[in-house]
C-alpha cells in the first residue's frame, strides 16, 4: 500500500482532528428516488459533514 506524504501533513493532520463533524440522518421527507429509483448516496451509508 502506498505512504502518502506531503509538505505539512502534520499541519494538515492536527487540523483536520480539531474540524466539527456530526452524523446526519436520512430524513425520508427530503429524500429523493426510491427502491427502485435510488438516490445517488445509499441511505445505509452515514454522510459525515465537517462544519
């Protein structure tokens, strides 16, 4: 498997631990498609938003 370094990753990798995140929930009266017309992004896997 290949190592990914960059200049400042350490940087990057404290930033990124220090950024608010929270799990969103499927709303079933926002989503869009159905069974047999998915949404693009499967309800079974949680969206993680970092704000």
């Amino acid at each position: 498997m290949p190592i990914l370094n960059w200049s400042n990753k350490e940087q990057a990798v404290r930033a990124a631990r220090k950024s608010a995140y929270r799990l969103l929930v499927e709303n079933k009266e926002y989503s869009y498609g159905s069974a047999s017309q998915p949404a693009s992004q499967p309800a079974s896997q949680p969206i993680i938003l970092k704000i």
